[in-house]
C-alpha cells in the first residue's frame, strides 16, 4: 500500500498522544505516515524511529495586543509557506488534523493541493484551531456525543468514532475491583503539566484519611518543583507512595487503583473510563473554551464521575468527598456499570471506515 497521510498535531498530551496512536494502528496496516508537530511533540516520537516528522514553528494571534498580532501572522504565514514545502515534497493522500495552533499551516495549505483534510477532536467543543479548519474539512471525528456545544452548520459532516487511546487501554480486562472501606489506593493525575493545587491540598487529605484509620497507597502526578516536598511529606507521615511527574504508562498505575483524582483532558477522563477507575474530576478553571469542565460535565451527566470544581477543590471538601465515596461500595459499582455503555472499543474501525473514502 502507497498510501501516505501526514498528521498535523499540536504538542501537548492532548493532542500528540491520540494522534501517534492513530499512526501506530494506520502503519500496521500498511499505510505511510508522518507527523507535523513542534519539538515538544517531536519529543514524544523517540520511542517511534519508524515515524518521519517535521518541526513547525506556529502561533496565535488570540488575547494578543497589536504589534504582538502582527508578529504571529508572520510567523503562521512563514509556517504555511513551509508546509506548502512539505506537501509538494511528500504529495500526500489525505491530512489528518488533531487540533492545536500547530496543526494549523498544514492543514490550511491542504487547500492548494486539493488534499482532503480530516480533523479529530477529542475534547467536548471544538478547539480553535479544529473551529476554523472546520470550514474546508472533509469530515469532523469527535470521541463524544457533542451536539450541545457543536455548530449546527457542521453536523452533516460529523461523526462519533470513539476516543483514540492506547490499544492496550481500549482492550484493558484486568479489571482490580477494591471495595475495601479502609484500604485503598488513590491515583492522582494533573495532566502532562502536573497541578500545583494537587501537591498542596492532596497531601493533607491523604494525612487526614491515615489518622482517621485507613490505610493509603497514594499514586501522585506534580510538578517538578512540588516532588521532593510532596515526597517527603509522606515519607514523614509514613504513607506509602509513589511520586512522578510524568509516566506514559498509566495502566501500571491504574492496575491497583481505587480512585482517581484528575483534571479533566480528554484523553485522562476517557483512559480513565475505559479501565472502569471511578475518579474525582477537578477540571483546570482557566482551561481554552473551558472545554475541561465541559468534559467533566459529560462524564458527570452520565453520573461516571464526581465533579468537584477548583473553587471548592479544598481539604474539608475533598476528604468529605473521599470518605463518602469509600464508604458507599454501591455507587463505586454504578459508577463502573455506567462508564461500560459509555464507552467505544472500535474506534479504529470506525476512523478506517471513515478515512476509505478519502483513501
């Protein structure tokens, strides 16, 4: 099989991670692909020699003042100009856009050369990149069931396939149920950046539940400046634990997990969804379009979650939370029963039925 399609990506978890799981199952099949990121996306592909890339440089004009503006038209014009490199060298058969202002140029350029432009997105409203790129595409992909937050003009053209995660995420079966009202575990997940409000709050909630008598295993994503405190925190407190800031591996964590305490990225929740791990959604207030707490509210509404906004995300709250979720082994069963219809084991299917008749 000749047939090539280049991915466009911004390079942050959200957006890099789904697209180089697509590229994984599409080059097994045969097909050729290559990415378009920048270098923190780039940086995710050492693992995946096989994978040709280009580093773009990109940018926004939004919440800018004049000059600011003028300096990033130039440098998304510069970046179109190379991507219309690009597509001459490599002539491919379709482009394949996961959103983020990197994936911009070389989506915009697909115009010039008559190529067909998919776009995915992955959170509960269109990112802004994904908005504007709407326009031209040929198709929309979503994960999730969007239509609240979804422009009417573009429904013709949308189509649910399911979130793109780790094969061994959607096929995951070795499922740990722990109803144990005194010992469990807690994994805590603050996106590929950590968040600093869980490295202050978290620990003296973990200190608290261990002097009311249970016994904590705490699983803790931080930040680089937060670890050492954070560990010796619990070193002191003698509370076992485990401290990172980031591990790609999140089945290893999840395998003994009894609850998650996350913000609320796409491919977190629905990762966490998928290996049935009952979880706290702590959605980043400030996040673009506010699409964290939208994909919280998706999780919640189909009562697969807790909601606990940032506002009220404090100690007294948080431990109340925890110590009436362990105690309730019911709920934690619906929880785990509803996030089973709520999610999809055949999104490579669907993306391949999908791109076939582009490709």
């Amino acid at each position: 099989m000749n047939k090539k399609i280049i991915f466009s990506t911004g390079g942050t978890g959200g957006h890099i991670f789904p697209a180089i799981n697509l590229m994984k199952h599409l080059f097994s099949k045969g097909y050729k692909v290559l990415l378009v990121t920048d270098k923190r996306g780039n940086n995710f592909l050492k693992d995946y020699p096989e994978f040709k890339s280009y580093i773009l440089k990109s940018d926004t004009p939004t919440n800018k003042n004049f000059l600011e503006k003028i300096l990033s038209f130039i440098v998304i014009f510069y970046s179109i100009t190379i991507s219309i490199i690009i597509l001459k060298k490599e002539k491919p058969n379709l482009i394949f856009g996961f959103g983020g202002y990197v994936s911009f140029p070389i989506s915009f350029a697909s115009k010039f050369f008559n190529v067909p432009l998919i776009i995915y997105e992955n959170n509960m409203v269109l990112g802004r990149a994904n908005k504007y790129l709407s326009h031209f595409s040929k198709k929309i992909l979503v994960a999730k069931n969007m239509a609240e937050n979804f422009p009417e003009k573009y429904k013709n053209k949308t189509y649910q396939v399911g979130s793109i995660l780790d094969k061994n995420i959607i096929n995951y079966s070795n499922y740990k149920i722990n109803n144990d009202k005194k010992n469990f575990s807690i994994l805590v997940l603050g996106g590929s950046q950590g968040a600093q409000v869980f490295g202050t709050i978290i620990p003296e909630v973990i200190k608290k539940l261990k002097n009311e008598g249970h016994v904590i295993e705490i699983n803790q994503q931080c930040t680089r400046e937060q670890k050492n405190q954070i560990i010796d925190f619990y070193e002191k407190n003698k509370i076992k634990n485990q401290v990172f800031e980031f591990d790609k591996n999140i089945l290893k964590l999840i395998s003994s997990t009894s609850l998650a305490i996350t913000r609320c990225g796409a491919s977190t929740t629905a990762e966490l969804a998928h290996t049935l791990t009952p979880f706290i959604a702590v959605p980043l207030p400030n996040s673009i379009d506010n699409h964290q707490y939208l994909n919280a509210k998706y999780y919640e509404n189909k009562d697969c979650c807790w909601l606990l906004e940032q506002n009220n995300f404090n100690t007294e709250n948080l431990f109340n939370l925890i110590i009436e979720i362990v105690k309730n082994k019911n709920k934690l069963e619906i929880i785990r029963n509803n996030m089973k219809k709520n999610i999809s084991r055949n999104v490579y299917n669907n993306i391949e039925n999908e791109i076939k008749d582009f490709i």
